[in-house]
C-alpha cells in the first residue's frame, strides 16, 4: 500500500500551486477531498496490515495438512513430475534432459517467510540419481529490500550429465529452459515461474497430476458419441 502515499507527497508538493487555479469554493472542496483521501489512505493502509496477519495465522494452519499431503504423495511414483509435464507453462520449458532429472523429485515445498512479503523459498528435494550429487535444491527470493535478490543451492552435477542447454549455453532468443530458471538469479523482480510454482502449482498439484486421466476421459466420451452416431446411422440404413 506504498503507491497511495506516493501519490499523495505530490499532491502536496503541487497542491498549493494548483488549488491557486480554482474559485475559493472549488478550492476548498478540493481540501476536503484531500482529508477524505487521506482517511481512505490510512484505511487501507490498516487493512494491508490486518490481511497480513489472518495469511501469516493461515499459513501455520495449513502446514500440517501441507506435510501430510507431502507424505502421501510420497507413495505415488513421479507425481510431480507428472504434474510439471502437465502444466502449461512448466511444459514450455522442459526438455527431454531435464523431464529425465525430474523424475527423481521426491518432494517440493514452498515455504513464505514469516514476513510473507520479505520473500519465499521453493526447496526441490531429489532421491539419489545419476545426475546431480544435491538431494535438495533451495531457490529463495528475498522481497523486502529495495532491489529483490534471490538465490539457488549450486547443483553439483555428475560428469557429463548437465543438460546440453546448461553445458552449451542458451542459443540467442530461446527461452530458458527448466534448469536454466532454476539456477539463474538474475532478475528475481520478474520471475513468472516462481510465481507459478509458488500460488498455483504448489496450492493444488493434484489438478495438474490428473489432467491425463481428464483427456482420456474426454476421448472415451468422444468415441462413444462416434459409435452412437455409427449406431444411428445403421440403424437409419
């Protein structure tokens, strides 16, 4: 809720200035508009601060029920991965290479600081595998600061098992790739897959895990429509 202050230290950098432009009683509307502003203003201000601590209560609460879900899907093979391949943007992104790293992920977690705004970590925890030596992988974001930063474990990867795209370098133009994200701090303001991870992906993984059960669905439904409409047809014949 910083903008509203913002604006309102130009109002009255100009205000004096400007009010001279108006009749005496537009003038003093105009004050009694700024009064009321600055209510709303400090208003909101409150509800900034009371909506951050009802989400810092929630996040305690949800916990448990985060590590439980944790535990389960422990018991499904690749669930994440599965769920990575499904969702639209991680797909974009994922090479083959990469897809094969991602099948030994085990568990992800997205953990908010406790000052939710100062930032975030996605911690990436991986079963032994003939990639990398990490079982876990952290990239974490720090918010609070006047130029957000972030930062990722280094990936000590085996030899000759870095993905081309990593070993070789990003050709010009072609978008990142899964890992490339992964290990690239370099503008952490503007990270959309974060955010993908962070709000959508981690809230409810099951939604992208089922998607191909879904399609399938959908195609049985399309073949059964298809054999009523060759029924009808021998039927009319």
């Amino acid at each position: 809720m910083g903008e509203p202050e913002t604006k309102r230290a130009r109002l009255e950098q100009n205000e004096v200035k400007d009010m001279l432009d108006f009749d005496q009683a537009t003038q003093k509307s105009l004050e009694e508009i700024d009064k009321v502003q600055s209510e709303i203003d400090s208003l909101n201000e409150q509800a900034s601060e009371e909506i951050l601590r009802v989400e810092q209560k929630y996040n305690q609460l949800r916990k448990p029920h985060f590590e439980k879900r944790s535990n389960l899907i422990k018991n499904i093979p690749n669930f994440w991965v599965t769920a990575f391949v499904n969702h639209p943007q991680v797909s974009r992104i994922l090479g083959e290479e990469e897809e094969e790293c991602l099948h030994y992920l085990t568990k992800l977690e997205v953990e908010e600081h406790e000052d939710i705004k100062s930032g975030f970590r996605i911690r990436f925890t991986f079963d032994s595998n003939p990639y990398f030596e990490n079982t876990e992988i952290v990239k974490e974001f720090q918010l609070g600061q006047f130029e957000p930063t972030s930062t990722t474990t280094e990936i000590k990867w085996k030899p000759e098992k870095k993905p081309d795209k990593l070993a070789n370098g990003k050709s010009e133009n072609a978008p990142k790739s899964f890992f490339e994200w992964l290990t690239d701090n370099s503008d952490p303001a503007s990270d959309d897959l974060a955010e993908v991870i962070k709000d959508d992906i981690w809230p409810n993984p099951l939604q992208y895990f089922l998607v191909p059960d879904l399609e399938a669905e959908a195609e049985d439904d399309g073949d059964s429509e298809e054999g009523d409409e060759n029924g009808e047809d021998e039927a009319d014949e």
